[in-house]
C-alpha cells in the first residue's frame, strides 16, 4: 500500500514510525515532514494549502491511502478534495470536522442529543454576551468560536476578567475565529483525553491520555499546545470509559449522521470527569498532540489497518490490542515558547532510544546537515515503564542526554498519577 501522511510535528513522526512498522506498507511519502519523519518516509515538498498540488501528486504515485495528521487541512476541506477523486483519506470531511472548528456547532450537537456539557449560550455581540456573563457570575468560561491556535479559551475566576475576554474576542484577538463567542459554565474536575476512531457508523475506543497544558510545573502559567502527556488516565476506569463511549461518543456519532455529516476519523474528546461523570469539554477530529506520541507507544497492532478501516467504514471488525505498561512523553520547547523564541538553534546531540523508548522530532530542521530547532516544541522524549514513575524516570534519563542549550522542559510531567501511584 502507497500510503501519503500530511503533517510536520511530533504527533506525525509518531505516526509515521508505527505506520512505518506495517506489513501492509509499501511506499511512503510524507508532506512536509520533518527530519525524524525522513527515518520512516520519503519527504515531499508540497504545499499542503494547495489541495489541488496534493491531488495531482497523489495521481502522480498512484497512492492508495492518505493520512491527515493536524486539523487545518481538514477544516478547509482538503479530506473532501481528495475524496472527489476517489481517494482513501483518513481524516473528516470539512462538515464534520466543525466539531473542532467550531466550538457553538459542537454545542448545539450536545444540546440536540442530550449529551452532558457545561451549559452555555452562543453570541455574535459583546453587551449581550457581557449581560450574560453578569447574570450567571463567575467562574465562568468565555471561547471564541473558531479555531485559535488553542488560545481562544478563558476561564474566568472573576466576572471581570470574563468581560475582558469577551472585549478581547469581539476586538480581533482571535481574528475571524473570534467573530462569535460561546460562554459556557465552569465545570470542576480533573481533566482527561479520551480518543475513539469512528468510521462514520462504528467506533473502536483507542485508549485514554492525559495531557499536561500549562507552561510551568505544578500546571501553573500559561497555557501551551501541551508540555507533556502520559497513557492510561487512571480517572479514565472502565465505568468512565463505558459512560463516555455510551454518554458522548455514540449520540454524537448518531448526531452527525442524522444532521448529514458522518464523521470518519479520529474523536478526541477532551472530558472534565466531574462529581456526575464525563462531561464534554471539547472535540478535536485529530490525533493530541503530544498525546498521539503515548498512544502510538502502547499500541501493540498495526496501525494501518486500523486507520483503512476508519476511512473504509470496516470498523466493526476491527479491533485494538494495547500494552498495559504506560507510556509517557515530555516536551523539550524552545526557550520563551509559548512567547517568542530563537529559531535555528542547534541540537548537537539526540540519545540513542533503546527498546520502549523514543525521542520524536517536534520542531526540528536540517540546516547544512545539522539539525536546528525551527518550532516552539520541538522534541518529545518517550518512555514506557511498568508505572508512570518507572516511564517518568526512563523519558527524563533519556531527556538529560539531549544536547540542545535552548531547550526547556516541565520536570514533573505525570505528577498526579504518580501520586496516585505513591498512595
Ligand atoms: P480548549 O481549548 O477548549 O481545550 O480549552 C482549554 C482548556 O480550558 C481546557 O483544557 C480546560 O482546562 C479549560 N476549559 C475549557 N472549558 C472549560 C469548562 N467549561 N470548565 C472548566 N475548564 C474548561
Ligand atoms: N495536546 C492538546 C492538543 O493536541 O490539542
């Protein structure tokens, strides 16, 4: 099988490696890629905005199979483009991929089939938003609707501080993204990240993950794409798991088929378990990122099928075999990152991984041979241990042999399963 993977970050290269690993595979390009995806993929210099240069390529190597990794392409239509001329892709269409793209779709989705989220109502105008926020009190939560880089989220402590974001949303900060605002309750609880692939009919859960979000340890700071994630989520029991699967994932698969938009590819569901259960946060229609990184480290199938049967809509015969040894990824970004930050600097040395552990190429280039940091995270360094402790201590062992000057790293990534650990 010829197979085309779209996309340049950690989550890719971790992609690619377990792609790469498949019987199945007899060819594999990727676009853009970076230079860890190149030990697994020939890289194509294609601008992957052109959908129509894509296509052609495709057409060109006869390629039989196309993965998206990231949600921009996917947004803007390019799963449709490809599909247009007969393509396999993984990865939604852009009508269902709105449940990433647009925050209010995803919420009218929950509100028409009962599934449990924070209540909310959806504005177009600050003095109507800012009237409700001064009549539900704080904390509350104010998001632009559109995609924002995952900065179009406050959760407000103070009704103040949410009528400042809604001045900030309705003033351009988000740009197009902020043109209309959802305000939605705070719900308090602990966060975890639940995936499921889903062929528009079907779905397969894959496994659980919790992502570490803010800059700084002990989760304070800004917040980021992700500094860190570890696999299982222990708040993830099988009873939650079943709830989510029987209480979210499912009535949003029914949802998207009855409203004429079936959703195939990947669900990342961003839960908040609550006091009453799995609450939804938020869809992604995308593998996490650095979460892809721990999952792809547990999954003991191939992962190519898998991904065919999403897109072929075989996934009711399919089935997931996952190693219970958790897995658990930390990012080394560039100094200043989520701010500004140097690019091109030199990444003069990369541990070898050895079995059970990897070091993925986040944001990295080739420069003259040697390998620079071009990206705000740029590489993510994986481990799997018996306990989250055991996989925390091997990722930091193999993190202190990185020889990078400008690169930083949260020290205590898997900090609240350790502790449950320790308990
Ligand atoms: P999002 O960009 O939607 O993932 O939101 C970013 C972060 O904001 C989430 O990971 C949560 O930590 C937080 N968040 C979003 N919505 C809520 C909510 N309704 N209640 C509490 N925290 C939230
Ligand atoms: N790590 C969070 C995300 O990929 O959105």
């Amino acid at each position: 099988m010829k197979v085309l993977l779209i996309g340049s970050g950690g989550r890719e290269h971790a992609l690619a490696w377990k792609l790469a690993k498949s019987p199945l595979m007899t060819e594999f390009y990727a676009a853009p890629g970076n230079p860890g995806i190149a030990e697994h993929a020939r890289l194509v210099s294609l601008n992957v905005e052109d959908h129509e240069a894509v296509a052609a390529f495709c057409v060109q190597k006869a390629i039989d199979f196309v993965v998206v990794g990231p949600e921009a392409p996917l947004v803007a239509g390019f799963a449709d483009r490809l599909r247009a001329d007969g393509l396999k892709v993984f990865g939604p269409s852009a009508a269902a991929a709105q449940l990433e793209g647009s925050k209010g779709f995803t919420k009218d989705i929950c509100a028409r089939y009962n599934i449990p989220t924070g209540a909310y109502q959806r504005f177009n105008n600050a003095p109507k938003a800012k009237a409700y926020i001064r009549e539900q009190g704080a904390p509350i939560v104010v998001k632009a609707d559109g995609l924002a880089a995952g900065k179009g989220v406050t959760v407000a402590m103070s009704v103040g501080e949410a009528l400042g974001a809604v001045d900030d949303c309705f003033e351009g900060a988000f740009g197009a993204a902020g043109a209309e605002v959802v305000i939605e309750a705070y719900l308090d609880g602990e966060e975890a990240s639940f995936f499921c692939l889903c062929d528009g009919k079907n779905a397969l859960p894959l496994a659980t993950a919790q992502d570490h979000k803010r800059v700084g340890e002990g989760d304070t700071g800004v917040n980021t794409g992700g500094m860190g994630a570890y696999s299982p989520a222990p708040v993830m029991t099988p009873e939650m798991i079943e709830r989510t699967m029987k209480e979210i994932i499912e009535p949003t698969i029914c949802g998207m088929a009855e409203s004429g938009y079936p959703f195939c590819g990947v669900f990342f569901a961003g839960l908040m378990i609550t006091a009453k259960g799995p609450e939804l946060i938020e869809y992604n229609v995308r593998f996490g990122d650095p979460e892809c990184q721990v999952l792809m480290m547990r999954l003991k199938s191939d992962l190519l099928p898998l991904l065919l049967a999403a897109a072929e809509g075989t996934l009711d015969k399919a089935t997931a075999e996952w190693s219970d040894d958790p897995a658990l990824t930390v990012v080394m970004a560039s100094k200043g990152y989520p701010g500004p930050y140097e690019k091109n600097t030199p990444i003069l040395s990369l541990p070898e991984a050895g079995e059970g552990a990897k070091v993925f190429h986040a944001g990295t280039s080739l420069k003259d041979g040697e390998l620079v940091a071009t990206g705000g995270r740029v590489l993510n360094v994986t481990a799997t241990g018996r306990t989250v402790g055991e996989a925390q201590s091997r990722a930091y062992a193999l993190l202190d042999k990185v020889e990078w000057e400008n690169g930083f790293c949260r020290r205590d990534i898997g900090w609240r399963a350790i502790e449950r650990e320790k308990a």
